[in-house]
C-alpha cells in the first residue's frame, strides 16, 4: 500500500537541480516525498499534506524560509512538523535566528548529503519514532516496531497490520486527538481511498486486541473529534 506509513520529507528549495538530488536520495532510503520551489507553495502543500520532516532553504523567492518556519511554528495544527533550516549563512547570529524562529536544526550549505540524510533521520525518531524501529511504551503496553510485537503487561498481543500501524500512530503521541481523516492518511495513505467508517470498524479491532487479556481500554473516543490513547 503506497504511502501508508511512510514518513513524509517536504522539500523547500528553489534550485531544481538540488531539490532533485534530496528527492532521489530521500525516496531511496524508503521517504515520501513532495517538493516546493518558494514559501508560498509550501504553505499550501503543508495544508494540503502535513510533512513529518520539512527541508527548508532559507533563501526563497517571494516568501523567505524564515518566515515559512515562523508560520507553521505559530500554528497549532503544524507546529510539531519537524524543520531543517538550510542556509548559505555560516554566522552564528544567523544560525541563532533561525533556531529561534523555531527551526529544529541548521545545515550550512555546502553540506553532504548523507549528513543531512542522519540530520533527517534524526528529527523522524523525535516526531514519528516507529519510522526508525525504536519500542515504544505506553502505561503497561510495549510496541516493537523492529519485530512488529506488542504485548501488555508481557503477553504477547495479535494485532493486524492495520491495527499495529494505529496504535504506533497513538503510542507515538499518547493523548493527542485524532480525527478519522489524519489517521487515514497516516495509516493508509492519502493515495488510497478509504471510507472514515473504515477507521472505526479498525479501531474496534484495536480495542478487542487490546483487551484480550483483560484491563481496560485505553483508546478514547472524542465526541466530534476523533480518537486518543489516554
């Protein structure tokens, strides 16, 4: 299922011939990806499909990088996307800016880019940490994301691949809401088409496996809203 759970780079650079080398090197090792070539079409594709990881330069027509990562910051909805701040500006006080203006890292151009790959790498196990194989726990619940194993209070759980990929999603961010369609494109893809009904008849099958041994659910419904763990 293309997409589905893959981590997403949006790359911001208005230099054809270097937004095609990130790309390739990106979607070679297993990234999605999707380009802009100036701020403005980076706030729109934001919108349109919310990044884990955004490789932004810092100089761009009409709207600057600077002032992209000021905005996404400043919201809410995007504030958790992950940005790399890319600059021709070596100064301290330039790289200061960026990192205040809420940038997660600073790559100074000309930089290599499989340096920039493990920066990337990096800030995915900060926001998305099952992309990059690490366990994940929540309360009395222990997700594997190497092996695929989850268990509760150490008995092993039987989980679908849909429903692993659910709870990887809440295990990631225990608490925050979701609603039916960020968990679409999160767990399925946004290239495929799937009812949001779908998302609740997974979701009952997430609770039942999680309760298999006893306890109790710890999947909540938000009236209007979506689902949480927690």
């Amino acid at each position: 299922m293309a997409g589905a759970g893959q981590p997403h780079v949006l790359i911001v650079e208005d230099e054809p011939a270097q937004r095609e080398v990130l790309g390739y090197n990106l979607e070679a090792e297993g990234f999605r990806t999707s380009r802009a070539e100036d701020g403005e079409q980076a706030l729109m594709l934001v919108q349109e499909d919310r990044p884990d990881v955004m490789v932004l330069d810092w100089m761009l027509p009409n709207l600057s990088g600077i002032e992209v990562c000021r905005q996404l910051k400043s919201r809410p909805d995007t504030r958790d996307v992950a940005i790399i701040m890319l600059s021709a500006r070596s100064e301290e006080v330039d790289k200061v800016r960026g990192l205040e203006t809420g940038a997660d890292d600073y790559v100074v151009k000309p930089y290599s880019v499989s340096e920039l790959m493990a920066r990337v790498r990096t800030q995915l196990r900060r926001v998305r940490p099952s992309t990059v194989g690490q366990v994940l726990t929540f309360e009395d619940f222990v997700l594997d994301a190497e092996t695929h194993r989850v268990t509760r209070a150490d008995k092993p759980l039987k989980l679908g691949p849909t429903e692993f990929r659910l709870l990887s999603t809440f295990m990631e961010k225990p608490g925050r809401v979701w609603s039916r369609d960020q968990l679409l494109d999160r767990v399925w893809g946004r290239d495929i088409y799937v009812d949001t009904r779908t998302v609740d008849v997974h979701i009952g099958r997430l609770r039942k496996a999680l309760t298999a041994h006893g306890g109790s659910d710890p999947v909540r419904t938000v009236r209007g809203a979506g689902y949480a763990l927690g």
